[in-house]
C-alpha cells in the first residue's frame, strides 16, 4: 500500500512509525513532515489544508490510504474530498468534525444523547452572558465557540474572570471564535483521556492516556498544547470506561449517524472523573499530541490495520491486541514557548540513541538544515518509552533526555506524577 501521512508533530511521526512497521506499507509519505518523519518516509511539501491539493498528490502518486493528523484539515473537509475522490481515508467529514470544532455543537449533540456532561449555556450576546455569569456565580467555565488551538478556554475562580473573559472574547481575542461563547457548569474532578476509533458505526476503544498542560513543574504557568503524557491513565478504570462507553461514546455516535453525519475516525474523549464516574468535558476529532505518542508505542505496526478498518468500515472485525505495559512521552521545547522562542538551534546526540520498539524519539518542530536536526518550533521533541510500570517507563525516558544536547531546550521533571 501507498500510504500518505498528513501533518507534522510528533503525533504524525508517531503514527508515521507505527504504519511504516506494518508489512502492508509499501510506500510512506508524510506531508509536510519533519526531520525525524523525513528519516523513515519521504516528505512532500504541499497545503495539508487544501482539500483539491491533498486530491491531486494523492491521485498522482498512487495513494491507497489517508491518515489526517490534525484538526484543521478534517475541519476544511479534506477527509470529504478524498472521499469524493474515492481515495480511502482515515479522518471524519468537515460535518462529524464539528464535534471538536464547535463547542456548542458538542453540547447540543450530548444533550440529544443523554451524554453526561457540565450545564451549558450558548450566546451570542455579551450582556445576555455577563448576567447569566452573575446569576450563577463562579466557579464557572467560559469556552470561545470555535476552534482556538487550545486557548479559548477560561477556567474563571471568580465572577470578575469569568466577566473579564467575556469582555476579552467579545473583543475579539479569540478572533471568530469568540463572537459565540459557552459558558459551563464548572466540574470539579480529575481529567483522563479516551482515545476511541470509530468506522460510522462500531466503536473500538485503543486506550487511555493523561496530558500534562501547564508548562512548569507541579502543573504551574500557562497552559501548552500538552508537555508529556502517559497511557494507560489509571484514574481510567475498565469499568468507568466501559461506562462512559455506554452513556457517552455509543450514544453520542448514534445520534451523529441519526442525524445523517456518522463518525469516521478517531474519536478523542476528555472525561473529568469524579467519585467513580466519567463526565465529557471534550471531544477532539483526531488523536492527541503527546498523548498519541504513548498510544502508538503501546500498539505498534497493528495501527495500521485498525486505521483502515475505521476507514473501510470494518471494525467489527478486528481487535486490538494490547501490550500490557505503560508508556510515557516526556516534551522537550524551545526555552521561552509557549510564549516567544527562538528557532534554529543546534540539537546533538540524537545520532547516538538506541532507538527500538521501548525507546523512541519521535520529532515535532524539527527539520534537517546542512546535515544538523535543528528546532524549529514550540514543541520540538517527544522522547518516548516503555516500561513494564511507569517508573520504569519514564527512568528510560529521562535517560534518554539527559543524551540530547540541546541548551536551548527544556522538559518538566515530573512528568507521570499523578499516577506515581
Ligand atoms: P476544552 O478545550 O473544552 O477541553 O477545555 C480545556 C480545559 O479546560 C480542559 O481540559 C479542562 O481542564 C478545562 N475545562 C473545560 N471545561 C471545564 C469544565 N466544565 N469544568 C472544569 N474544567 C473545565
Ligand atoms: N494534548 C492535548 C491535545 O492534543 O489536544
């Protein structure tokens, strides 16, 4: 099979790694890819975002199978064009895709399904929304309707940040995002992950994984698109996932395809647990990063028959067979991010590394420049590795961090502490 990757974090270097271990790939190509994708497939540059140019790369290079990474093709509809195209693809429609790129649309479909999930509120007027805050009073949620890469979300303590928020989102800070806002009951609780790949119809659970957003130690400083994660989240019990598989993840897909738009692909819970009990905080419509990273370790070359089973519609048919260990991915990032850092440094010692099925580095913000990996983003590094427990796990991937030398760069220490 030729086999075209789209996107360029280490989620995709990830998926990129597992696909590429699987006797049906033939041929990988990942776009736009990075320096660590560039070492295991080649690499096209061409807009990931433009479903007519995602169209014709893949007709003219005898693509058989799609996997989009990130949202913002899946929320331009390429998973629509390539369908259209008969070209066989693992991503849900620009319509099913709502699910993470609407809030609102999240909260209305949960309801129809009996989801449970916060109070929720929707408006398109500030005044209306400042005196539902003050009716309410804090603490409370104030959500940016659209997509906001992970920043549309204030987690308001008071009133007067829940009103600041609104001021803020009404004013544009959020740019179109922010002319429609949630507000939301706050839950209190611990938070986990659910990873579920979906063909339409079946629903097929491929782990549990808990992201560490804030940038420092001990969850301090703003929030980041998520500095380490490990799978499986123990707070995820069997039995709270096989109940929130039951009361969230099978309803929310029946009424999806009630309503005409079936889920095709991986579908990204956010639960906050409390007492025994799963509440949806979130859907994402692609797998998480770093998150994916330790669900691809754990999986390894079957991804890509599951990818494709989600695709074809035959997940029925399979199933995943699990490796009974706990991964971790601990973030290096350029110092600085998530505010302003500087590109182009120098990292050594990646040359240096064993890397094998336990212990892997996968890239985020790299390419290769005269022979040298350099950084060229936020989130540049996602070094991995697996272990028969967590202590285990992360021990190897801090050992792995201390070889790369790279003084501009920086990782929290505690990755894990929850489950440790
Ligand atoms: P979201 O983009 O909806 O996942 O929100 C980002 C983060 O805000 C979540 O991961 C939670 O940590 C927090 N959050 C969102 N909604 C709520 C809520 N209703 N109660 C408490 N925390 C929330
Ligand atoms: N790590 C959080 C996310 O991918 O949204």
């Amino acid at each position: 099979m030729n086999i075209l990757i789209l996107g360029s974090g280490g989620r995709e270097h990830a998926l990129a790694w597992a696909v590429k271990q699987n006797p049906k790939c033939d041929r990988l190509i990942c776009a736009p890819g990075n320096a660590g994708m560039a070492s295991i497939a080649e690499c096209a540059a061409f807009d990931i975002n433009d479903g007519g140019a995602v169209v014709a790369f893949a007709e003219e290079n005898a693509i058989d199978f799609v996997v989009i990474g990130p949202e913002a093709p899946l929320a331009n509809g390429v998973a629509d064009r390539l369908r259209a195209a008969g070209i066989l693809c693992f991503g849900p429609s620009q319509q099913a895709a709502q699910l993470e790129a609407s809030k609102a649309f999240t909260k209305e479909i949960c309801d129809a399904a009996g989801a449970p999930t916060a109070a929720w509120a929707h408006f398109t007027d500030a005044d209306a929304a400042r005196d539902y805050i003050r009716a309410q009073g804090a603490p409370i949620v104030v959500k940016a309707d659209g997509l906001a890469a992970g920043k549309g979300v204030v987690v308001a303590m008071t009133e007067a940040e829940a009103l600041a928020a609104i001021d803020d989102m009404f004013d544009g800070a959020f740019g179109d995002a922010g002319a429609e806002v949630v507000i939301e009951e706050f839950m209190d609780g611990e938070e986990a992950s659910y990873f579920i790949l979906c063909d339409g119809v079946n629903a097929l659970p491929v782990g549990t994984a808990q992201d560490h957003k804030r940038v420092f130690d001990g969850d301090k400083g703003p929030n980041t698109g998520g500095m380490g994660a490990y799978s499986p989240a123990p707070v995820l019990t069997d039995e709270i996932a096989a109940t929130a598989m039951r009361e969230i993840i099978e309803p929310t897909l029946a009424e999806m395809a009630k309503r005409g738009t079936p889920y095709q692909g991986v579908l990204y819970a956010g639960f906050m647990i409390k007492d025994g009990h799963a509440r949806l905080v979130e859907y994402n419509a692609r797998f998480g990063d770093p998150e994916c990273q330790t669900l691809m370790m754990r999986l390894g070359g079957q991804v890509l028959d599951l990818l494709i089973a989600s695709a074809e519609g035959s997940l029925d048919q399979v199933q995943v067979n699990w490796a009974n260990d706990v991964a971790i991915t601990v973030v290096m990032a350029a110092k600085g991010y998530p505010g302003a850092y500087d590109k182009g440094s120098v990292i050594g010692g990646l040359d240096a590394l064993v890397e094998d099925s336990k212990n892997m580095v996968f890239h985020a913000g790299t390419a290769l420049q005269d022979g040298q990996t350099v950084a060229t983003g936020g989130r540049v590094l996602n070094v991995t590795a697996r272990g028969e427990t967590l202590t285990e796990a992360r021990a190897r991937a801090y050992a792995i961090v201390d070889q790369i030398e790279w003084p501009e760069g920086f990782t929290r220490s505690d990755i894990g502490w929850r489950a440790l």
